[in-house]
C-alpha cells in the first residue's frame, strides 16, 4: 500500500532527536535502538506492537489495567488479582518467533467445562503464577524470560482500580464492561482511587521514550485508563519525544457514537494530554463494511486537527477483512514513514 504524509505535514515540526538513533540493536558505533514506548489495550495496542517488531525494533508496552469484563474480571473477583488479559495479549504479541506455541497457548481459550469456560490460558497461566511467586509483577517478569519477549509490557499501575464515569445523559456508569456496552456515548471517565500510582518502570519508559504512540482501540476503557494513573500523563506530557496517535478507523456503537477524530482528540486534551498529541494518523477514507461507525480523514476533520497545531498523516488504515480494526501492515508502513523521518 502507498501511505503518503496530508498535506500540511511538516517533517520540521518533529522534535529533533540528540543521537543518531537506529532500529535494532547496538551497532558499537555510538548508535543506539530507536526507543518507542506503545500506550494503550484491548485489541490494538498488540497490533501497534507487532507492527514495531516487523521494523526491528523493541518496544516497550504501558498497558490499561482497569478491565472487569470476561475472564480477566472473574479472575478479579474470584482470585483478588489485577486484570491479565490486556498484559497477556501484549506478552504473546512480543513473543519471540521462536516462542509462537506459547504465545498461541497464552491466547487459548477454553469453550467448555463447568468454572473454566470462557477463560483464556495465559490468564489463567499469570493467575497461577502470581500466587505462585507472590506478585503480578513477578508473573509478568516470569513470562517475559519464558517468552524471550522482544520488548517490554508495563503494566500502567498495580493498583487495584475500577473504572467510572457518566455517558452523554449524565447517566452515572460503574465498571469498565459496563461502560464499554452502554448504548449511549460515554462523555467522561474517572479511576477508583483516583490518586493511584504508576508503575515506575513505565515511568522510566515513557521519560526515555523517542516516539510514544498513543495506540488504536476502545477510547474511554482501553485508552484513557492509562492516562487517569496520574503519573503516566505527566510522564507523557513531560517527555521530549514525538506523541503520535493513531485515531479508530470505526467507532463502538454506544461508547464513542457519531464520533470523529477531532473528538477524539478532545478527550485526550480532557485526560492529561492537553495539546501534547504532535501527529495523528488517521484513515483516508470510509473503510468498506465500517458503516455508519467509520471514522476518517474528512476535510472538516484535517481542518480542525490542523487548527490546533496537530500535524496529520493519512492512509488506508482499516483490515479488509476486519473494517472495524487496523490492518498490521498498514500500522507496520506508516510507522516506518515516521521510524524514518
């Protein structure tokens, strides 16, 4: 596919970077690997992360820790541990190739049994891990030497957090499962506690970070999660690297209904990322088979971003065969574009 910069995209408004940076591993020769830091959940943050290693590089993972829904909030309830399924998918995306079993298994999930359906391998596999060794952090470390992992997933926080907010009928909502299917559009999400702490090591990535990519996915239960553990929007908003967001090519039908990716971008600025976003990437045009819930570069829309100082680049963004998600290929060529400008 051919993915071209929008008009208006100036390669000089980039921050300019201190070394010489490369992707891969030291060369010896001053050099060092190009360090992007990933910021996100749910189904995209995994395809932002496997478009990075197709480009050599390593990625670290800041990843969403408010899920209740599903295996991961059975887990919660049942067991009293954070939630491991956004960690998990992460780990399997950054599996090494010679680990490709394990990462299947981690992603295997069972379709009968009474007490063990529904429920997907790897988080059973953190579940027993974490009371095995005593902590998540210390499962999490496990898997990664397990997998040979071929970068970084970092947890946003090891607090025990729930997700709240209230939908555009001022309707008060509990629960991330919850505000993920509400039928009306969520206009504000807050943590509980609110006042929780980061993960220092995702601290430290975000602060070394050349490029952070604030990843695709659901908006107010995947995303902005991140940015409610106060740390990590400082952390964001403080670091001199390059911010680039990668806007949904579809809304979800009731959490970000009728959006467009000025909107998005306003919920950004709204959760402790005001004006910090350098470049978003959006796609060209109305993916095939997103219907009424497609979300794309409109001329309103680059105007808009435009007038805010946001630096914007296009392309065809959606899966053909899944129009409502990004296609890995696509994410892989325009984060080259930006790898290499």
């Amino acid at each position: 596919m051919s993915i071209e910069p929008a008009p208006g995209f100036d390669r000089g408004s980039i921050p300019p970077r201190p070394i010489p940076l490369t992707p891969g591993t030291d060369t010896g020769d001053g050099r060092r690997p190009l360090r992007l830091v990933a910021v996100g959940g749910g189904t995209g943050l995994p395809l932002v992360l496997r478009a990075a290693r197709r480009l050599g590089l390593r990625p670290s993972a800041v990843v969403t820790m408010a899920d209740d829904g599903g295996s991961s909030g059975r887990l919660r309830r049942e067991l009293g541990i954070v939630p491991p399924g956004d960690v998990r998918n992460c780990l399997a995306a950054l599996a090494a190739p010679e680990q490709e079993l394990w990462a299947e298994l981690l992603g295997y999930r069972f379709e009968a049994g009474e007490g063990i359906t529904g429920h997907a391998l790897g988080n059973l596999i953190l579940a027993a891990l974490t009371e095995a060794r005593g902590s998540f952090q210390q499962a999490v470390a496990l898997l990664t030497r397990q997998l040979d992992l071929q970068g970084e997933v970092l947890p946003s926080t090891y607090a025990d957090v729930t997700l709240r907010g209230f939908d555009r009928s001022g309707e008060e909502i509990y629960g991330q499962d919850s505000l993920r299917r509400n039928p009306v559009a969520i206009a504000d999400v807050k943590l509980t506690p609110e006042d929780v702490p980061a993960n220092p090591r995702a601290i430290e990535a975000l602060c070394e970070a050349d490029i952070i990519v604030i990843a695709p996915g659901s908006l107010y239960t995947s995303i902005i999660p991140n940015l409610l553990v106060p740390d990590i929007a400082a952390a964001i908003r403080g670091s001199k690297a390059q911010v680039v967001y990668f806007c949904n090519v579809a809304n979800m039908l009731g959490e970000t209904a009728g959006f467009m990716p000025p909107d998005y971008l306003d919920a950004l600025d709204n959760h402790g990322l005001s004006g910090r976003v350098d470049l978003a990437v959006l796609s060209a045009s109305a993916p095939t088979g997103a219907d009424e819930r497609a979300v794309w570069a409109t001329p309103e829309a680059m105007d808009a971003l435009r007038a805010r100082g946001v630096n914007v680049m296009t392309g065809q963004m959606a899966d053909t065969a899944h129009p409502l998600r990004h296609s890995v290929e696509a994410l892989t060529d325009i984060l080259a574009e930006i790898v290499s400008g």
